[in-house]
C-alpha cells in the first residue's frame, strides 16, 4: 500500500540527473563566511574575535536564547573579519569570515567508541545542541528544540522524512543509500531523546533503491512507501498521509503526538551523540539546465557559491536565476557571493529559458489551484480578495493555514502570481 | 540593486498548461461533432460556424480596442465562443443569423462584464437566448438529415413528443440518435461525436465529470419517472438523454470554467439544478427543449453555489465563515 493526501501537484522531478552519483567532497574553500543567524530564533552572538585561530568545529557563535542554535567554524584557519554579509535567506546577516589554513584540524575527537543505551535524554538531547543542530529539510528548526516538546505533550512517534518531493533535489537520497546506518542510528537517537518507541521511515516510490536499503538496514522502523507528489515531504501532508492524522490549524505536529525529522538531521544527529562531531558540512545538490556537473556535494557550511561553482567547472550556460533550496520553494539569490548555509538543501541553476516572465492575464476560474492546494484552500478567491484589500475576509478563508508550497501557482494556466498575493495577503492579516 | 540575476518569488517552474492551450482543447475536441453536423446537414453548416466564428474574434478585437486593453483575441476564447453558439444554430438558419448571435454574445455576454473570466453567463448561450426571443422561427425551423430523402423541414423529436403529434412519423432508433440522423441543432446531434471530444476532455483533465454526470443523470433518472406514456417509472430514459442538445450541453457548456462553480460538490450540485430545470422546461414549458435555458439560470446560481460549497480546509476546526465573492 502506498500513502498518500488529498491535492498536490507532481511537476517534473529531474532526479536522474544527480541521483546515480555518488556523494563528492568539495575541497577546502580558501575561506568560509559563516552566518550567525541560520536557524529560526535568536541570531547568535560572536565568541570569536577577529585575528583569533580557529580549528574544525570551533564554536564560534552562541545564544543563550532557548530557541537558537550554536554556530561553529567548518575549517581550520583564522577569524579575519566580523561584518554582514549577503545571507541566502535574510538578505543580510552578521557572520564571520574565516580564511582557511595550511593545515586542517579538528576542534572534537572521534568517539566511535560513544554507547547510546548509557545516554539519557538529557545528555542525547544536550549532544544535539551542543553540535547546533537544525531541520537540514530547509526550514532550519533548532532540533534539540523540536525534540524537547512541553511535558503535557505526549508523542507517540517519530516520522523519519524521506519524501525529498522537490524537483532536482537528490541529496538526501543519496544520503539514504551512502550511510543508512548513520541515519537510522540518527533517527534512532532521536527517538530515545523524545522516548518513543514508534519509528515510521517515510520514502517516495521515487526511490525503490532508498526504501530496500532502509528495509534492510532499519528493523526498528516501519517504512511507509509514499506516491511521489509535491507536496509531500511537508510536515502535515506527511503527517496525514502517513497516520491519517490531522494537523489542526495553528497547530504544531507534537499536537497529534508526532515528531517529524529530515533524513540529513538524522544523519547530522549521528554524528553529534555518536560522534561528538558539531554540524560543519552537509550535502547539497547542485543542479539545475546551466550546471556542467550536476553532483551530490558535501560542503562545508559558509562556502560561498562562485568558490563552490568555480571548483565544479563553472557553468555551460549564463545562468539567470539562482536558486537556493528547490525550485517550488527556494529562495533567488541575488549574488553568487552567498555561503551555503545549515539550511541549504540545493543550489538549482536557471537559465533564461526556464525563466520565463510569461505575461499574466484573467483567472479562468478553472479551479486548477483549488485541486492542487493541500491544504484545501481557494487560491483564486483568496487572489481576488487580496487584489481588492479585503483582508479580513481573506482571513476568514484561511489564508493564514497557506504554508506557502507554490502548487497554485505551479498550475495556474493563466499564469498568475498566486503566491505572491498569498504571500501578501498573510502579511497584511 | 544591481544584480545579473533574476529575483522572484517562488515556485520558480510552472507548469506547462496555459490558458490558450486549454481554449485550443476544448475547440480541438469540439471539431468531430462539427465535422459530423456538417456531414449530416450540408455544406450550409460550415458556412454558419464560419461566419459565427468570425463575427466573434471580430466583435472581441473591436471591443478590446475600444476598451485599450491588450488583443487577447489569440486566447483563443472568442473563437470557442462561435464555435459552440454555431453549434446551437439550426443548419437551416439564414446566415445573418450567427453573425447576429455571435455579436450579442461576445459584445452582451462577454466583454460589458469586463471581459474575459468575468461574465455571469456563458457568452454562447447568452447568444442563444437573445435569437431565440428575437427571431424564434427562425431558431426553430429545422431541417431533415442527408439520410431522409424528405428533405423538407420537420420537427425535432423533443418537439414532436411536446405537441404530441400522433401523425408525425417517429421512428427514431437509439442508434439514430447516437449517430445523428435526426432533425436538430449543427453540433448538437452526433452524441458519438460528442462523447468523443468529452472522453478527450476528461481524460486530458481539462473537465471535470462532476457537472455533465449529475446534469444528464438527474434528466435521465426524472425522465424515467415522470415521462413515461403508463405511469410512473416507465419512461424512456436514454431517448431523452440522448435527445436535444442534453449532451452538448453537459459536457461542454455546464463545464464551462468561468460560469460554474470552483468546487466538486458545487460542481454536482449545478449540474443537478441544470438537469431539474431542463427536465421541468421540457416537460411543463412552451419550450421543448431546455438545456440553454437551464444552463443560464444555473450560470446566476454559481456565486451563491460557490459560497455554500467551499470545501474546509485543511486542520480546519469547524465550517469557515461565509466571505467574499
């Protein structure tokens, strides 16, 4: 059986691109920016001063906000400035500039050795912290956080997220099939922090080399094979398609029992409890019509994109829009001098072509984008009540529940802007 | 700032459907009953969806200038709009006639509000309506298919069940009906045709099932009931289905995106009301047919059917408050 929800939308995937590749390392950029803002909450606050060395995993930013999350050097070398600097979510953020060293060393010691049945929650929960773990999925939730819900919660289980519904993106597949052991010893980690013993790994069909290898490797889990639509890896779609359980409006998934993690979180989470290895790199994929080399890259976190595409061979074609994230949901850049952050999942090349500024014209009323919105919205209503400034009726349609996935406006024959007035009309609610 | 690059708001790919290749859908699935009604009615046919078709794009160009807007006559939109109203004609119509219905329903129906995606009324039928009261002989002389060596005009078979015509020959078999060879409207009388293009339709996705299922559906089921010579429950269902322009109607004007409601239950809910009134026009009313009439009093429902059906949304707690359009 597979699952499924209602609505969605199933846009090309371009998955064959990287996802037969193997996982390359990038090489040491000869400097790394590092954001001190990369996670939703409070921006961290500088530990380092300029003209102080620095090693691999240094911890170089922190807050003492409770929700926020520490930040740490990803090369060894020296702090040279302390300024903002372009951000690829927030336009601009204060980070730290680090140029690299001759040699590379590590601030942490291996601990292969690390039991986790002698752990308890609070120290599985404190290693995570520690290693300024975020959702990797994109939306950049401090995880000890997630995984700390109030006491008058209960949850009974943890979904590990597997869907990776975003077209291009392959990154967590490879993920899946390079380290399953990592990543249910992750997910594993994570349920013993949030005491549950109901694991589901939940994989698109997309991916029938991912679901046998997690079938191997995870005897502790379930695996839910999911169809492959868009949006599907969203925390309440997943929720509902998996456990039929539904999310209420405004509420979290903690409040239907459920945890929802990202594959590379649980591999990020391995690494911290197993390893003591603070988050300094992820894997991204880079893809898109103007890429030479479409790869599956680990890179380490503050590499700026015209390094990171310089040593990738640059580009077959001129790009025109720069994407960070996938494309029904990733943010453009507005300069190549953008690090990679905790939160990037991929880097989607553009060109001209794909870029189409088609000319909007008259809503139809085809009802296209009420069958593709999963939350069960009227997208067009909404577009009209937003043009004419009528808020509050627009709110009493819903549109606080839009999370914002772009499958209205992906089908949209009259090419309407759809999220751009959904967008609009939640900030004037 | 300056920056090489552009820089939007997401989804950064659409998909590849727009609006002109779904009006050339609807128009490319529209052809095998217009091919069939030109075959079974003459050469006059083509020259009534022509002039239809061209009055349309015409009177579409000549408004949207006046009202400096952008030429969308190349949507495609206008030429469904003669198309379907040619459809609507008899074969035997003087040929000034389309061109009357073709002007009044692309300048009454469409553009006075406000043009494309905004009008209440299906523009095609609204053009119907307008010759049926203005010239109705003209709208109901009919001529005989290329298969009755009658050639002179005769009556449709709804009509000769209205006036109750003992003498008129009727003799129509199923397979008459399904094929055309009856007396009727250009486009309306080859159901395999028809059912043709609406299969392609729906299967492309571009319709939905919703409203023609219910519409022929509730004139079938009240047809059986109430029309039968006996009594009760022995009318001949299929003979009215097949009958009038119920299918053409169903698939391609109750489907029409702008005047019918956004959702499903909305959408079953039209089609209900479409197919009460057609059952109630042909069967009370002076009219023998009804289906355009139906159409269009449903066409002033779809608001308040939009505003009772909206589905709830995702997580919501209890019914959304009743706003907007």
């Amino acid at each position: 059986m597979r699952f499924t929800f209602k609505g969605g939308i199933h846009p090309p995937g371009f998955k064959k691109l990287t996802n037969t590749k193997a996982i390359i390392r990038a090489g040491v950029p000869k400097q790394v920016v590092v954001p001190l803002s990369q996670h939703i909450g409070a921006v961290c606050e500088p530990v380092v001063s300029v003209g102080e060395a620095v090693k691999i995993g240094t911890l170089i930013g922190r807050s003492d906000k409770f929700i926020s999350a520490y930040v740490h050097s990803s090369v060894s070398g020296k702090v040279i400035k302390i300024e903002s600097r372009a951000h690829p979510v927030l336009g601009a953020c204060n980070s730290i500039v680090i140029e690299s060293g001759q040699s590379q060393d590590a601030a942490y010691v291996n601990n292969h050795n690390c039991d986790i049945d002698m752990l308890s929650q609070e120290e599985i929960i404190n290693s995570i912290s520690q290693a300024g773990i975020v959702g990797l999925g994109g939306a950049c939730f401090p995880t000890h956080v997630k995984l700390s819900p109030p006491k008058n919660k209960t949850i009974d289980t943890f979904i590990l997220n597997c869907a990776e519904c975003e077209p291009y993106l392959s990154c967590d597949h490879r993920v899946m099939l390079e380290h399953p052991e990592a990543v249910v010893k992750g997910a594993f980690g994570m349920m013993k922090a949030l005491g549950v013993k109901n694991g589901i790994i939940a994989i698109e069909d997309n991916k029938p080399d991912a679901i046998k290898v997690m079938r191997s490797n995870a005897a502790n889990f379930k695996i839910a094979v999911l169809k492959t639509k868009y949006p599907q890896g969203a925390e309440k779609q997943i929720i509902n398609a998996v456990l039929g359980r539904i999310v209420p409006s405004g509420a979290l998934p903690m409040d239907v029992g459920c945890v929802v993690q990202n594959v590379q979180t649980a591999f990020a989470v391995y690494e911290a409890v197993y390893l003591k290895k603070p988050l300094t790199e992820r894997v991204i994929t880079i893809a898109g019509p103007c890429v030479k080399n479409a790869v599956n890259i680990r890179v380490k976190i503050g590499t700026l994109v015209s390094d990171l595409m310089d040593s990738l061979g640059g580009f077959i074609r001129e790009p025109k829009k720069v994407i960070f994230g996938g494309p029904m949901m990733g943010i453009a850049q507005y300069t190549l001098d953008v690090p990679v952050i905790k939160g990037t999942s991929g880097i989607i090349f553009l060109s001209e072509k794909e870029t189409g500024n088609e000319q909007e014209s008259a809503c139809i009323r085809c009802g296209k984008c009420v069958d593709a919105c999963p939350v069960k919205l009227l997208p067009t209503t909404l577009m009209h009540l937003v043009k004419k400034d009528r808020f509050s009726e627009a709110k009493d349609l819903g549109l606080a529940n839009c999370y914002e996935c772009g499958s209205c406006a992906y089908e949209c024959p009259a090419k309407i802007p759809l999220l751009d007035y959904m967008k609009f009309g939640k900030a004037k609610i | 700032m300056d920056t090489p690059f552009v820089v939007s708001i997401a989804p950064h790919v659409k998909s590849e459907s727009s609006t002109r290749k779904i009006m050339r859908s609807v128009i490319f699935s529209l052809l095998p009953a217009g091919a069939a009604g030109i075959y079974i009615f003459g050469i006059k046919s083509l020259y009534i969806i022509i002039l239809s078709i061209f009055t349309a794009l015409f009177t579409e160009w000549i408004i949207l200038t006046i009202r400096k807007q952008q030429a969308s006559v190349l949507d495609a939109s206008a030429v469904l709009t003669g198309l379907l109203l040619a459809y609507n004609l008899p074969p035997a119509a003087p040929l000034w006639l389309p061109v009357a219905g073709s002007f009044f329903a692309i300048a009454i129906g469409k553009q006075v509000f406000g043009g494309m995606g905004q009008n209440i009324f299906n523009p095609a039928l609204v053009g119907r309506a307008f010759l049926m009261v203005s010239w109705p002989v003209y709208m109901t002389t009919w001529q005989n298919p290329k298969w009755n060596i009658d050639a002179v005009s005769s009556a449709t078979p709804l009509a000769i069940i209205k006036a109750k015509e003992a003498a008129a020959v009727f003799d129509v078999s199923y397979l008459d009906l399904i094929i055309g060879n009856r007396p009727g409207c250009i486009g309306e009388v080859c159901i395999i045709a028809l059912l043709a293009g609406a299969v392609y339709l729906l299967f492309k996705r571009y319709i939905s099932y919703h409203a023609p299922l219910s519409y022929i559906a509730a004139v079938g089921f009240l047809s059986w009931v109430f029309n039968g010579k006996t009594g009760l429950f022995c009318g001949d269902a299929l003979f009215f289905v097949l009958s009038g322009g119920l299918i053409l109607g169903a698939f391609f004007m109750a489907t029409d995106y702008v005047t019918s409601p956004l959702s499903s239950k909305g959408k079953v809910m039209f089609g209900l009301g479409c197919g009460i009134l057609t059952f109630v026009i042909r069967k009370f009313s002076g009219y023998p047919e009804g289906v355009s009439y139906s159409i269009l009093i449903m066409n002033a429902f779809t608001p308040i059917l939009d505003r009772y059906t909206r589905p709830r949304w995702f997580g919501c707690p209890s019914a959304p408050k009743k706003a907007g359009r």
